[in-house]
C-alpha cells in the first residue's frame, strides 16, 4: 500500500474545497407508531410495543397516523418548503434483521414537502442552509450485537433484535450540497442541525434528544480543488452529538485530503464515527436508489394534504427560534457578541428556560456560559447533559441573591448538584455551606485575625482602610469561606477606629 501523505486541517483546507450535505432523522414524538397503534415510549422491555403490523406478519395492513402527518408538514412548513399536494408512500426494500417486513415504508421520488431553505447564524454571519426533502418514513428496530469488545457486530457471539422502535415515525430532512463553506465547514455542520434541532423542538413535534437517538445524523462530505467538480462523498453514519457533528466533518476533510494529496482516490462508502478518536473508519459501500428496488406502497392510499389544511397549519407555527433569539436578545438586554457567545455555547434554551425560573439574564448567561461551560468542556459533554436543570441554577442564584451563600460557596454547591447530591437548598443545608453573617458568630474569627495580624490592624487604626482586605481575607479563610465578606469587613473597621 502506498505511503498516504497527512495534511493537517489547515493545509486541508488551503488546498481543496469541502462540500457537505446533512441527513437527519428525526423520530416524531407522536403517542402510537407510524402505520399502527402501538405505543412508542422510549426505553420499554424489549419487544412489548409490537402488533402483527410493525412484525410484519402476514395479513396485516397498515394505515397512515395523521399526527406524523401533520408534524411532517408543519416541519417543511417551517423549513420554508413547498408542500406536495398529492404523493404516495414508497416500499424500500432491503433485508436486514431489524427490519422484519423485510421492506420500509418510506417516501422516494414524491416526498411531501421539497426545496426549501434553514436560515442559520456561524459565528454572527447568516448562511443559508437549501434544504432538498422532507420526508416521512418508518423507524427500524434495534439490532443489539453481544459478546464483542465494541458492541459492533464484528466479534460479536449472538445478536438480539428489538422491535419496539420498528414502526416509529421518522422524519428525514436532505440538505442540498452546502459548497463554499471552506475552512469553517465543521462549524457549519455544527450550527445547522443545531437549528435544525431547536426548531424542531419549537413546533413540539420530537423530544430531538441526540444521545438516545430521536435526533440521528449523518454527514456527507467530499472535497475538490479550488475550479474543479465536486468530489465523490463519503456518508459518515449516526453522528450522535453535535460537537461529533462537527468532529465529524473535520477528520473526513482532513482525511480525505490525504488520500487526494496522495495520488488516491475517495470511494463513495458509507464510513462509521467513532467518539474515542474522532476518526472515520470504512463501512460498508453505498447502496444505490436501484439496489432498493423502490415501488410505490400498495397498502396506502396516496397521501393528498389539502390547501386548507396546510394553510391552516402554516397559521399555527409557532415563532421560529432564530426570530425568538432576535427578540429575546433586545429584551435580555444582551450584546452581539454576547449573545453570539450564548449561541454558539448551545445555551439559549437553557438560559430562556432559566430567566423563566427567576434569575436575571446577565446572572444565567454567567452560569450557563461560565462555571457550567467549564465543567461541560472539561467532561466533553453538552450542556443540557450535565444533570443541571434551569430551575437549580436559578434558585441557586436565588441563594446568591439573598445572601444565603457567596460565589464560592455557590461553585461549591453547584459541583454538588452535577454530582447528583439534590436542590441547591438541599446541599446548602446538607453540608452547612451557608454564609455566617450573625455578628456574634463572626466577632471572635474577627478579634483572631486582628490579634495575629497586628502590622496590618495598625495601618487599619491610621486610616489606611484598604488594608482592611487582608484582615478580610484571613477571616473568610479561618471560616472556611463560609463568612459574609461585607459584615466581617464592617466589623474588622467599627473594632479598629472607633
Ligand atoms: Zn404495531
């Protein structure tokens, strides 16, 4: 095998142009499957969510659930689509275990919402993101490989099916190719399926929670030379966070740049992300539309959404997230770059949500993008899985606020509430973290710093007042940072001059 030249990221994209494409599946939030009426909870014992339908068992006939309908539509809606008038569901036929009709029911060359666009915001400059299709399709079950080092089939004993998720609803959403996006490519994976996301949870139509896969995306990317064709893609599968989104995208075009720097070429596959390294490795090559035999479903009658009621959910939608974050920037009182910063962190929910709870804008803003950034960065996850609820930050604020606890107390209590040790007040009052301020409690740790101090007690006593920090300071360490820095400091001055 020939020696494959490394680039790295930046000589990557200096020499060759990334285009990439996003499809996204998104497992609708309705109460019963897509063309039956079992229900769809998430996380039932294995197989107790089946009928002959979802089985696939002879005989059973399937019929269409007009709520994944209707969400499908107010989706295109939203994402500026045309809404097809007439359509017919399409077999997708395809062996594989978690697949028990040995077919899908999806859509192909007539989905029901086409051409639209997603208006999204990287790093405070919009780029407009075409979207191809929207359609509506049925969800496979899970194939569970045992025995393996990896959970991968490769070195597996046995494998287990689950049927429960087989006939769930699913969204696919097709970008159009997104040339010209150079060097911030990743970002602008990024940022798109986290619209994507945020205005899917607006309409209320999907939980979209990536980590337990109602929100799954794969990644398409190829690379050309600046003037010349696009390239040949590779699909990367079930990207399953969005900071792999964007890891994604980045090790496939340094990847890639590789292989072309070399004399190679790129073969169209489909390629696995994995979380550890942050590396692509081969799967299986790319079915193409023929191997799937598609031919219009004979069970369903077409599907033919009227103008009235397509007009009737267009009145409906609610405000989008990017005209609600326009909004809730002017009544927040945020700057650009604050709250681009507030954007780019995933935290706009999270700080609406917790705005919502009591706090102020500007004390939310500080949590969320301050000590929890931190810890999230630290811990390499997202935000909305540190364990940490809107409400705790705000009522730790709250604690804040009432004097109840100082800032370091409250980095202290809110470690505690990532480790899963209850309510902000819960810990305060389960490890006495609250602030002394009583006089009496504080008037002896007051006398000792004086006494062991008397250099500074006598620049204090000449009306040196700003030396009065050090004795501060040596109280709040005697106390464990638990003193109330204002009324030691008025004690240390009221013992000292008068
Ligand atoms: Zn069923």
């Amino acid at each position: 095998m020939s020696t494959v030249t490394q680039l790295s990221y930046e000589e990557a994209v200096a020499r060759f142009e990334p285009v990439i494409g996003l499809e996204t599946h998104v497992e609708l939030g309705t109460n019963t499957k897509m063309f039956c009426g079992c229900p769809t909870a998430f996380g039932a014992e294995p197989n107790t969510q089946v009928c002959p339908v979802c089985l696939g068992l002879p005989g059973a006939l399937p019929v269409a659930n007009r709520a994944a309908i209707e969400a499908t539509i107010r989706i295109g809606l939203a994402l500026n689509c045309s809404i097809a008038p007439w359509g017919r569901f399409a077999r997708k036929n395809y062996f594989y275990p978690d697949m028990p009709k040995n077919f899908q029911i999806s859509q192909y060359d007539e989905p029901l919402c086409i051409d639209g666009y997603l208006d999204i915001d990287v790093e405070g400059s919009p780029v407009r993101i075409g979207i191809e299709r929207v359609h509506l399709e049925e969800d496979t079950g899970k194939t569970l490989h045992v025995g393996g080092a990896t959970g991968r089939i490769h070195g597996a004993t046995e494998s287990l099916v689950d049927y429960n998720r087989a006939g769930i609803p699913l969204v696919e959403i097709v970008t159009k190719p997104v040339p010209g996006t150079g060097a911030r490519a990743p970002e602008v994976a990024r940022a798109y399926v986290t619209e994507l996301r945020d205005v899917i949870r607006s309409l209320g139509v999907s939980d979209v929670r990536m980590e337990q896969g109602s929100l799954r995306c794969d990644v398409n990317t190829s690379l050309n030379r600046p003037g010349a064709d696009w390239g040949t893609r590779t699909e990367t599968k079930n990207v399953n966070s969005l900071r792999s989104v964007e890891r994604a995208v980045r090790s496939e075009i340094i990847r890639q740049s590789g292989v072309l720097e070399s004399g190679g070429t790129i073969t169209q596959e489909t390629r696995h992300f994995h979380e550890d390294t942050g590396e692509t490795t081969s799967g299986r090559s790319k079915e193409t539309a023929t191997d799937y035999r598609y031919f219009p479903e004979p069970d369903l009658v077409p599907l033919a959404p009227s103008a009235e009621w397509v007009e009737s959910l267009r009145s409906e939608l609610p405000e989008l997230p990017r005209v609600r974050r326009a909004r809730q920037q002017a009544e927040w009182g945020f700057s650009d770059l604050d709250m681009q910063s507030v954007v780019n962190a995933g935290a706009v929910e999270l700080i609406s949500a917790t705005v919502t709870a009591g706090a102020t804008p500007a004390a939310a803003r500080k949590w969320w993008l301050g000590e929890l950034a931190r810890k999230a960065n630290e811990t390499e996850t997202e935000l909305e899985s540190l364990g940490v609820t809107p409400a705790a930050v705000a009522e730790l604020q709250g604690l804040v606020d009432s004097g109840k606890i100082n800032d370091k107390l409250a980095r202290q209590v809110l470690e505690a509430v990532i480790a899963g040790e209850g309510t902000p007040t819960e810990i305060v009052a389960a490890r006495g973290l609250e602030v002394v301020s009583d006089e009496g409690a504080l008037t002896a740790a007051v006398d000792e710093a004086i006494a062991a101090n008397p250099d500074i007690a006598a620049k204090v006593r000449d009306g040196k007042v700003a030396a009065a920090g050090a004795l501060v300071g040596a109280v709040m360490k005697s106390t464990g940072g638990k003193a109330d820095a204002k009324t030691v400091r008025e004690l240390i001055i009221a013992r000292l001059t008068s």
